[in-house]
C-alpha cells in the first residue's frame, strides 16, 4: 500500500489539472490503436478490378486502389463514375487534391438505359464527393457554389441539403445552416415521424431509408439542427433517436464506418469518450487509414495528455498524406498543450500557407499569438476569420483562443474571449461549459452553477457538465471556514476535523512562502479538500478515475481527503498543500507565465526535503554522474510525458537542484529574477540571462558540472557499493547476535559512506532505542519522518520520547506532525491532548478536547458500517 502511494506520488503531489486528466481514461481503451502494417484484404471470388478497387479504397488502401484501375482498360459506362469515385477518393486522402478534382471533373458522357445521358462530373455520387473533397481543401466558396447547383437540380438530396448545411455553418452563414437542417425536419415529415414512433422502416423498402450513407446525412442534419436551435434542451429522446439513427445506418449496411465516425463525433460533442473511442475502434478495424477517424482519436488522446499517441496519429495521417493539414492542425494542438507555443507557430502556418481561408487554421494561429503575449498579431489573425466569415460574428475561433488561454491559466484574458463567445454563439453548449468550468478554477463558484446549469440545459447530456453539476450540488452542503488568507471548503460529515487543522496550517506557512517569494496573491486562496475519489476527481478535471492527492488551478487549491476509506489512503497532506500553495504563489506572480519546470522545482524545494523517495538518489547520481540529466529545454516534455518509468520525477528532481543552485550560487534575488523573467514572457535564454548573466546552454554546463560534484559522494560508485554491501552484512550480523553496539558502529559507518540511504537510518533508530539513547534514536527518526510520506510512526516516536523527557514544546511539534500525516488516527491526537496538557497550551488542548470525542464517534460510525 506504501508503494503504491509513493508511486501515486511521483506524478503528484505537484501535478497541475491538465496533469491529472490522462488517469481518467482507462487504460483499456487508451492502448494503441493505430495498425502499423496494414492486413491484406480478402475478396469474394465474383470480383473483379473495379470491385477490388473499390474495396481497397474504402478500406483506406488508397495507393493499391490506384494501382488496381490501371489495370481496367476500356471500362464500360456503367463504371466511369465508380471509377471517378474510387479515383478521387483514394486521390483526396492521398492529398493530391487537383488530381483528385480533376478524376471527379470527367466531362465524358455516356448514356446507361432507360435513363437520360449525362456526364461522370453531373452524377450525384461525384458531385457530393467533389463538394467534400473541395471543402476539406478549404475551398468553401466552390463547394458552396457546387452543392447549391446540387440542391437546385435534385430537391431531395439528402447529402446536398445536409452538405450545403454544414459548409454554410462553417462559412458563419448560419441562416442557410439552420435552414438546410431544417430541411431534414420539416420536409421529410413522415421519416422523422417513423424516427419518433420507434418505426425505422425496413430493408428493401425503397427511398433514403434503405441508404446508410443518406440515413448518417439525416442523423448529422438532425444533431445540428437540435444544437443550432437550442432544441436538446428538455428534450429526453431527442439524442436516443439521433443514436438510433447511426444504429439503423449500421444495420442496413454493417460495412458503412461512416456511421461510426458520426456516432463517435456525436459522442465527442457530448463529452462521452470513452464511447467514442469504442465507435473509433470499429471505424479503424474497416478502415485503418481513414483522416477523419485518426484525427478524432488523436484530439481524444489530446485530451488525455497521451501525447505519444498524439505524436502516433500525427505520424499516421503523414504516412497516408505527407502534407497533410490535419496532421499539423494536431501537431499544432499537442504542441500548444505541451506549453510550447513558438513551437506550435511552425505547422499551423504551413496550413494557412496552402489554405489560407482556413478558418480553424486562423483560430489556432490566434491561440499561438495570444499564447506568446502578441495581442496585435492574435486580433488580427481574429480579424481575418471575421472577414472571411460571412456573419462577420465568429464564434468557433474566439472559442479556440479562449480555450487555450484557459489551458494555460490566463483566466483573466480568457474570460474575455469567452463572453464574446456566449454572446455570439448562445446555443453554444461547449462555450458555456467552458466558462462554467473557468469560473470554477477561479473560485467563483455561484457563476460557475448558473453557467454550468445554463449549459446543461443546452447539453443534458453532456458528461462533464453532468458531473460537475452533480458535485456541485453535492458542495452545497459543504462546510465553508474562512481565515485570514484561506477559504477552507470541506465536506464536515465525511471529514469532521479537517476544519479545525488545514486552514491553520495553511496560515501558519502563508507568511514563510510569501517571504520567499516577495510576493502576496491578490485575494484569498480558496482551498477545497473533497471525500472521496471520484468528488476530487470530477472538481479537478471533470471525470472521476484521477488517482493523486491534490492540484492547483489559478487561486483554486483542491486536495483529497487524507484518510483511508473512498480515497487514497493517508498521506503527508501539510507538504501537499504546501507544495500546491507554492504554485497559486508561482502563476499568480508571474500572471501565470512561469514555465511548468520551474513551478515544480520552486514547489518541491518549498516542500523542504532533500529528496522525495527513496530510490531518487541514486537515480539522480548515474543520471549526473552520467552526464544523462535533462537541458532545460527538454524538462517540459520530461514533465508531461515523461518516456521512461523515473523520467517524471527525475524532472522534478532536477527543476529543485536548478532553484537549489541558482539559490546558493547566485543569491536567493536571482530566482526571484528569473522568475520574473518569465513574467516578462522572455525566453529559456533571455530569462536566464536576466537572472544570472548566463544563457541557458552556459547556464545547463555550470549547473551539469555542480550537480556531478554533488553526488560524488553519496557513494553509488562500485568500490563503495561493494563496501556498502559488506558492511551492511556485518551490521544485520551484529544485530542478529543481539550486539546492539556493535551493530550500531557498523551502521555509523554506512551513513558516512552513503549519507541518502534511508535503511541506515531506520536501523539506527531501532537499535539507539534498544540501547537506551533516545538523542541518538531522535537524530535518525528525524531524518526518516521528513521523508515519510503516508505513515506517521516516525512522528509518533519522536514525540513519545521527547515527552518522556519532558521536553514538552518539542514532542508536542512532532505529535502535531503525525495529525500532519495521518489526521484520522486517534493514538496521535491523544498523544498531542497529553502534551498539551502538560505544556499548558490551552487553546491546543481545548482544540484536542473537541476533536477526540468527534473522532471517537467517527471511527465508531466507520466501524458499524463494516
């Protein structure tokens, strides 16, 4: 159970939201899914060529669909436009667009039986084909031109009307959007009313009922229609007939992955991942290589910080397009999510350079520039989508900048982008909830319930949305204690006693992490320590399932609580909340521009440990005596996705022996420097610069060379190994034999030749015991509860012998260090209420003398409920 708290603990206690989101998904559907050799497809015997060709396309085996027409020569004219078909298809995904455009522009003409003659280009299939392929080059104006020639020519074009709908939505002309879906609702009255009785017709019946590909057009049109018009709102069986939709698509054709894609989008627009992956599964066993779906599944593993993943499906849409604009749409996404917006600049301009009129393209580049702090370049890119868009009243690109500014902490600047947002768009369920979940990282927590609830009444059922609500409503009844600089919001009948110890520890450090940073946050620090979990979970990133003991969001501080039932177990909470403090203090003074890297090493140095687990040294000296530590420019990545088991922590390690040795070499001003360096949102080497007159490589060599002369005598090498090993024999030899002294000798001797181990010291402090020198036991007992993460027997041993020695002030300090630990265990709080007693801390015992009886009745309510 240690273990696996400690090993909890090396992602955290530190880590941010975001940090913790990639535990929410579980791990049975986050495995890769991308195939790397594509299986060779199996064909009925009666096929031919143009079959053949036509399988290998739709399955995504676009080179090997072209290779197989070249062997159709002189095709009848009931194949030209299968042909044209499979050839643009294969062509667009291929990126080769003008080739593709030109195959579905075939002028020829030919004439079938009992039909008029018309030419390949005039067919309906091509046309809509043509349209899309147009649309994804992001040439909507064509499209649009096509699509309303489409509609003119052929009413009832399930896929023209539906087409014509989403092009002019992406276009801003959202009269058009609404009235083309509305098309599917108010025109084809009997089909929704068959929809809507449960009565989804039959196969063979004739009409767009029997056509999968026109019933998926149908269940899109009908979902935008529902979101555009606001018309989810108290509608129950609106989404189950919507599903049932794409459900009847696969029914009538069981091959038709489109259907799949569309549920796992409509999925997606409600927040329910792991439904849409399972939907992303069936699309990729048909079709391994189809853009769309890789694009979808690498947003969802976005989502998840799985950025490996991300970099997987990047790589996949590259080997099927070598420039393809979705692929660095996704680079451009994982890279801002990775806090690396220069970064990011890069291949988000190699999209607008081939589709300039690209209107997510543009809203990622306003993104990029309000990340790297250039407002003019970020309006004007917001500008240019407003000019492009026909409303001149976007709303998808502010909302875009809005939620990356909201990634990254910048609330405030956030916020503003969001209202604009809400304003422009209300039926918007993605805004709303974006600004809902805002006002909940910066403690506003009224505005977040009506905003959230605004929200669901758009979107019942969003899952995020539902969750927070649903929490939200449970914190109601929470206990809310306000101190001086602290908001203190716990659930009082999980928890009866956090109340009385978290928010005076928290005041207690306030003036020490202040002054070490010169610096006071502007209002109170609201800190929320929840039940259970799942409470802490969804409050943190909207899903249950994240496994860690606290985060820091802005002024927001949240903590699971530390005891043992629904949560993870006890754990050091006063270091945790420390540490969490220690980033409220970082991103608040540098209006939250300090680098992830630094926060963390600024936070663990202000836990006040030398090292976090056991095994860190060594670790931590192969990898400077090795020469393998981390550039600077490589911690950020170290942090978020780390590639080997230690990398993560080795990060965290690290980031502290930077402070640790600006602080020592430097002066302490010199962190505080390069903190607002950042602030300044200057560079790596600007920053450094700044700090200490050094750039980053200069500044990587200096601190490489002092963090190997550090560890040189921790002895890890061989010759003190092989020394250690003896030593440690002869020591458990000693102690076997009951030579309490001698063994004690031995042991000395191992703490000289490798002062970090903390076996030592456990066997020190035994042995001192049994020999009746509790100075001596106190030393090593120190030592290892400073280090003690979820077990508060150090604590309580110090305390005991101290108040054996009647050094009351001392043993009631360690005594409060266990309730630090563990604030559940009743042996801790009455050993505090004794020491109280007899150094007459009256407001200490008083507070000790409410508590027990409330614990009493606690742990006897647990015990009934076994």
């Amino acid at each position: 159970m240690l273990a696996a708290a400690l090993a909890a603990l090396i992602l955290a206690p530190a880590a941010r939201a975001q940090d913790l989101i990639r535990n929410t998904i579980p791990q049975r559907w986050i495995e890769p899914l991308m195939v790397e050799d594509l299986p060779e497809l199996k064909y009925p015997g009666y096929f031919d060529d143009l079959d053949k060709a036509r399988a290998q396309s739709w399955a995504g085996r676009y080179k090997l669909s072209l290779v197989t027409l070249r062997k159709i020569h002189d095709p009848k004219p009931e194949q030209l436009t299968t042909i044209a078909w499979v050839k643009g298809n294969s062509l667009a995904n291929l990126g080769r667009v003008d080739e593709a455009l030109k195959a579905l522009n075939d002028p020829r003409r030919f004439k079938l039986k009992d039909k008029p003659e018309t030419s390949v280009a005039d067919d309906p299939n091509i046309q809509l084909l043509r349209a899309q392929v147009l649309t994804d080059a992001g040439r909507n104006e064509e499209s649009l031109a096509l699509l309303h020639e489409v509609v003119k020519s052929d009413p009832d074009s399930w896929g023209g009307h539906y087409l014509l709908g989403s092009v002019s939505e992406q276009m801003g002309d959202l009269d058009t959007a609404r009235a083309e879906y509305a098309w599917f609702v108010d025109a084809p009255r009997e089909i929704l009313a068959k929809w809507e009785a449960g009565q989804h017709g039959g196969a063979g019946t004739g009409g767009p009922l029997d056509s999968a590909r026109d019933i998926v057009y149908f269940g899109r049109a009908v979902d935008r229609w529902a979101i555009l018009n606001k018309k989810y709102a108290n509608n129950n069986a609106l989404p189950k007939m919507i599903l049932n939709i794409f459900l009847r698509a696969g029914e009538i054709d069981p091959e038709y992955w489109p259907a799949h894609e569309a549920a796992a989008e409509y999925y997606l627009s409600h927040d329910d991942k792991e439904k849409a992956v399972g939907e992303l599964k069936s699309v990729l066993a048909a079709n391994p290589q189809d853009p769309g779906t890789l694009s979808l599944l690498g947003e969802i593993m976005l989502s998840a910080y799985d950025f490996g993943q991300v970099d997987g499906c990047v790589d996949a849409l590259r080997k099927i397009d070598q420039h393809s604009p979705a692929a660095d749409l996704l680079e451009t996404r994982s890279l801002l999510r990775q806090h690396q917006p220069r970064l990011a600049l890069e291949p988000v301009q190699r999209v607008l350079a081939r589709q300039p009129k690209n209107i997510e393209a543009l809203g990622l580049l306003a993104a990029v520039q309000a990340l790297r702090l250039h407002d003019d370049e970020m309006e004007k890119a917001l500008a240019e989508v407003d000019q492009i868009d026909v409303s001149h009243n976007n709303a998808s690109a502010y909302l875009e900048v809005a939620e990356q500014l909201a990634e990254m902490w910048q609330y405030p600047r956030a916020l503003a982008k969001y209202q604009i947002v809400v304003q422009r768009a209300p039926w918007l369920a993605d805004a709303l909830n974006g600004l809902g979940l805002l006002y909940t990282r910066i403690g506003e927590e009224d505005k977040a319930y009506a905003t959230l609830f605004e929200a669901r009444q758009l979107d019942p059922f969003n899952v995020a949305t539902t969750n927070y609500m649903r929490l939200m409503d449970t914190m109601r009844s929470f206990t809310r204690v306000e101190f001086p600089h602290f908001t203190v919001v716990f659930d009082a009948q999980a928890d009866p006693i956090i109340g009385e110890y978290v928010g005076q520890y928290m005041e207690s450090v306030y003036a020490e992490v202040c002054g070490d940073f010169k610096y006071e946050p502007p209002r109170k620090t609201l800190l929320e320590v929840f039940p259970t979990t799942d409470s802490f979970s969804v409050r943190t990133t909207g899903m249950p399932g994240a496994e860690t003991y606290g985060a820091s969001f802005g002024p927001v501080m949240t903590a699971i609580s530390p005891r043992k039932g629904a949560t993870m177990g006890t754990f050091n909470w006063a270091r945790v909340l420390r540490h969490e403090f220690t980033h409220v203090m970082n991103e608040s003074a540098t209006e939250q521009r300090c680098p992830r890297w630094l926060t963390e090493g600024l936070a663990v140095w202000e836990e006040r440990v030398p090292f976090r687990f056991n095994w860190v040294p060594q670790a931590l000296y192969q990898a400077a005596h090795g020469d393998k530590l981390f550039t600077i420019a490589e911690l950020p990545n170290a942090l978020i996705h780390p590639k080997k088991p230690h990398d993560g922590e080795m990060a965290y390690m690290e980031a502290f022996w930077i402070v640790r040795y600006l602080d020592a070499t430097y002066g302490h001003d010199s962190v505080l420097k390069l903190l607002d360096g950042y602030k300044q949102a200057k560079n790596n080497d600007d920053a450094f610069t700044y700090a200490c007159g050094l750039t980053a490589p200069q500044f990587e060599k200096a601190f490489f060379a002092w963090a190997k002369d550090q560890v040189a005598k921790w002895g890890y090498d061989s010759d003190t190994t092989a020394k250690y090993d003896k030593l440690k024999a002869d020591a458990e030899k000693a102690k076997d034999a009951k030579d309490y002294e001698e063994a004690a000798r031995i042991w000395e001797q191992v703490v000289e030749i490798r002062p970090l181990d903390l076996l030592p010291h456990q066997r020190l402090a035994g042995l001192y015991i049994a020999l009746k020198q509790p100075d001596k036991a106190i030393e090593h007992l120190q030592t290892l509860q400073k280090l003690e993460l979820s077990d508060d027997r150090y604590a309580k041993a110090i305390a005991r012998i101290y108040k054996k020695d009647t050094r009351f002030d001392d043993a009631a300090k360690f005594a409060l260090q266990a309730i630090y630990v563990d604030p559940y265990d009743l042996s801790a709080h009455e050993l505090l209420r004794d020491v109280y007693q007899e150094n007459g801390n009256a407001d200490g015992l008083a507070r000790e003398q409410r508590v027990i009886p409330l614990l009493e009745k606690w742990i006897e309510e647990q015990q009934s409920k076994q």
